[in-house]
C-alpha cells in the first residue's frame, strides 16, 4: 500500500489563489481532480526512477531510428497503424528527445514501465508548478520535490528544437496551438510557451481553431507565416482532418509542409512511431530476436545492458495474445491509439474467442517476416469496460488494432477526497523531456487509469542524504 499524505487543508483552500490560477482545470467533469494530497516515495524509488526512464527513453529513441531506417513502410502501417499520408514524414529523422511521459507500476516485481505518450503529453503544470505549491503548504516536513527541475528541461528541449529547425531554415516567433476552449490543452500549451519565452524565444498563441492553410504554400494565423509550431493536438487526429467546407485535407497540407520543410513540428513527426503501442511490441519483438538482427541489418541492434534495461523494465508486449493463452497468464489488450485509458481491457484468456486473422506478412526478410507475422486481429473477451463511455468515442477506440501486454498488478493508494475516502491504484508518470528525468505525474484511479483518475502530487519525505543531494543537483 502506498503511503499517502493529506494536507491540512481543504481543496478551496489550496485551490483559492496561485494553484488555482495554475491549474484552472483543478475540478474535470464536475468532480474533484486535484486532490491536497502527496504520493509519497522513498529516496531509493526516486534514484531508480532517474535511471530507469533515462534508460528506457534511450531504448525508444534507439529503435525509433532502427524502425525509420531499416523497416519497409508495410511495417510501419502494418506493424505500428502509421497512416500512410504520415509514413514520409514519420521517416525525417529530426533531433532525439523531446517532451514525453512515461507510464510506471511500482509493485513486488519492482519497476515496470506499461506505456509511453511521446506525442501530445499533459499533466505538465501539476508537475512543474503545482507540485511545488502543495509541498510548500505541507508542515513540520523535510520533502523533496521530484519536478524541481522540470521547467529547465522544457527550456532546453525548446533549445534543442529550435536550433535543429534553425539549421533547415525555420525561424520566427514559435506559435503555440491547441483548442482554444479546452482549459485543460491551453494551461498545458501556454505553459510550455512561457517555458520558450524564457530560453529566449518569441512566441504566440494561436488557437487552433483559427489556423488557415493553403496547400503548397504555408500555415497562417491572421495573415502570418507559421513556420514553427508547437501543437498538443494528435497526429492520428490531424492526418484525418479536412475542412467541409473548402473540402480541402488540413492534415495533408500541413504533413505535406513538414515534408518539404516548411514547417517545424513540435514534438516532430518522428514521434508518432513511438505513440503507436505497436511500438511496444516491436520493441519486444526486437528484443528476443535481436540475435538475428545481423542477418538483416548488419549488426547486433541491442548491447547486454540494452538487453536488461528491456528484461528489467519492460513488459512483454505482442501483436498476438497467443503468448498468454499458452502460458495461463492475465494479460491487456491496448488500442494503438488509446489514449486515457480508452480502448484499454483487462482479459482472461479463457475467455477469448479465436476469431484471429493474420495480416499478410511482408517478405523482404527473415527478420521482417516474423516481426510481421505476428500481427493479429484478435477480438477478446472483456472483463473491464466503461459501461457509460460514449458509444461513438468507444467505438473509435475498440474498433483499433491491439497489442496484448502482461498484466502488471497496481499499487493500491487511499486517499481523501472531498467525496470521502477512496480506494484505487496508483500510477507514476514519469517525464522524460530531453532524453532526460523532468518530473513525476500520481495519478489514483481505477485499475485502467482513465481521465477521472485523480492527481497526488509527489514527494519525498526523508530529507536527500549529502551525497544524494549533490548527484540531484548535478541532474540539472
């Protein structure tokens, strides 16, 4: 059971003046979201922590570039559900790193990382901002704020970008888009420009109901060029876009002005690999053949302490459930694109019906082959479902592809909400900005964390011993 700490305080209280104003979206859905509350981990869990997602986001970034370089496109809208008008684009190689968040289980088999949101990440003023808030209302405490350094790598991230995209060409003010009446996408957006606006940039908002395109040509907001953009908008959601009216495809004007470099994405397109969660099984794909990758590549694709930072921290993850069903074990099944939880079904496989269908492999390789092979259409039975989510909204997530991962156990947290006490299951978003450890995202929910789950702030409670204090400092 993880330990939880209450603030003395009321949710009004804490949310009635500066972390209000930082998290306008402090209630969702008419119900409490952030709760006065600290998820509490030990200094050891932080320290692993720092290790294990710098370690993981390297895998990611390692096979990201194995998949754009060596993988026929067949692999990419087979394998990973890319849309073909998104493949050209997703192969332009930009500068590693960028503003990601992973998705941990702390339990007695130590730390497992379940997924990973490198392409339109939230939660992003709780950690950086709010976090730091609630610590400083706690009393009679030594805490540690995971996030301290979080704002630092959003600045650098921005550095990094921004001298890529200057190398191509790209300049002026960076615009930032998102709905512009979604509170929760624009604190998210804004946030981050200020973040730009300090390391030295200028920047705008524009939202993005208001941007206008002409294919061919270039992005415009009000008559201005965009040539920079930053967008928390998906890129599964944008490739499909087109405007009724004009009957122009948005999503393919503004890929096809990535492609001829007239436009700078942020994150890049690149990133929409790794969003895929047939990203997941690729990556455990490669990892039991990685002994064959020589035959079609050239050269042994991961190094020993490659291959145990997969067999320690990640889970197996296929395209099939076959694995599962053979070995009695409770597994998951996730939609490519679920995104808060949707499209996500705890399973037994007892309960699946054979009703797979293989999708033809590509035979360009052994390697190839078998990666693809694996690619099934399985349609199990669900033990875990939302009876009240939004037929249509269901429909678009159930109706994708899956992949089947083991069924990790949650931690079970309790907390006190202004509903009284509640009894869910933690998990520990991690931020990797920049390739490197930015900050931390509780979340207490069910044991799909969906968008009702609610967010505990993290903290240390013992005091960072000397030694430790200086390798934290050095982490900024």
């Amino acid at each position: 059971m993880r330990e939880m700490y209450s603030l003395p305080f009321s949710h009004e209280e804490v949310f009635a003046g500066e972390a209000g104003e930082q998290i306008p979206y402090h209630r969702m859905y008419g119900k409490q979201y952030c709760v006065p509350a600290l998820t509490v981990y030990t200094p050891e869990e932080l320290k692993e922590l720092h290790t294990a997602v710098e370690a993981v986001d390297a895998i990611y970034g390692k096979v990201m570039r194995f998949i754009q370089r060596y993988m026929p496109d067949s692999f990419l809208e087979n394998a990973l559900g890319i849309h073909p008008g998104l493949i050209p684009a997703a192969r332009m190689e930009a500068v590693t790193g960028g503003i990601t968040r992973q998705d941990w289980i702390i339990g007695e088999a130590g730390l497992k990382c379940i997924e990973n949101n490198t392409d339109t990440p939230t939660g992003i003023p709780e950690s950086a901002a709010l976090e730091h808030i609630l610590i400083g209302r706690t009393e009679d405490q030594a805490w540690t704020a995971p996030s301290v350094h979080m704002d630092a790598r959003i600045r650098d991230c921005f550095r990094s970008w921004l001298s890529f995209y200057a190398e191509q060409g790209l300049q002026g003010p960076v615009t930032f888009t998102s709905y512009g009446e979604h509170v929760e996408d624009r604190t998210n957006t804004t946030y981050l420009m200020e973040r730009c606006r300090e390391a030295g940039y200028e920047v705008l908002y524009a939202p993005l109901e208001e941007l206008e395109i002409v294919p061919g040509e270039a992005l415009y907001h009000q008559g201005r060029e965009i040539q920079l953009l930053y967008r928390l908008y998906p890129l599964e959601y944008l490739i499909g876009d087109r405007d009724e009216t004009t009957g122009v495809d948005i999503g393919a004007a503004l890929i096809e002005l990535v492609r001829e470099a007239q436009l700078g994405l942020m994150n890049p397109v690149q990133h929409v690999l790794m969003q895929s969660k047939g990203f997941m099984a690729a990556i455990w794909s490669l990892y039991e053949r990685n002994e064959q990758t020589p035959e079609y590549c050239g050269f042994t694709l991961f190094d020993e302490a490659e291959l145990d930072v997969i067999s320690r921290y990640l889970l197996p993850t296929y395209f099939t459930a076959e694995p599962f069903e053979q070995s009695d074990a409770p597994y998951v099944a996730k939609s490519y694109w679920g995104r808060e939880g949707r499209g996500t079904l705890l399973l037994d496989h007892r309960a699946v019906q054979d009703s797979a269908a293989n999708t033809q492999a590509d035979s360009l390789s052994l390697l190839n082959r078998q990666l693809e092979s694996d690619i099934r259409g399985d349609i199990p039975a669900v033990l875990n479902k939302d009876d009240d989510e939004d037929e249509e909204v269901a429909a678009y997530y159930e109706n994708q592809p899956k992949i089947y991962q083991q069924l990790m156990p949650m931690e079970q947290a309790v907390i006190q909400t202004e509903d009284g006490e509640y009894s869910g299951y933690l998990l520990t978003g991690v931020f990797v900005i920049g390739g490197r450890f930015a900050g931390m995202l509780p979340r207490v929910g069910e044991k799909v964390t969906g968008d009702m789950a609610y967010y505990c702030a993290a903290a240390v409670r013992e005091p960072i011993k000397d030694e430790e204090e200086k390798e934290w400092k050095s982490w900024d």
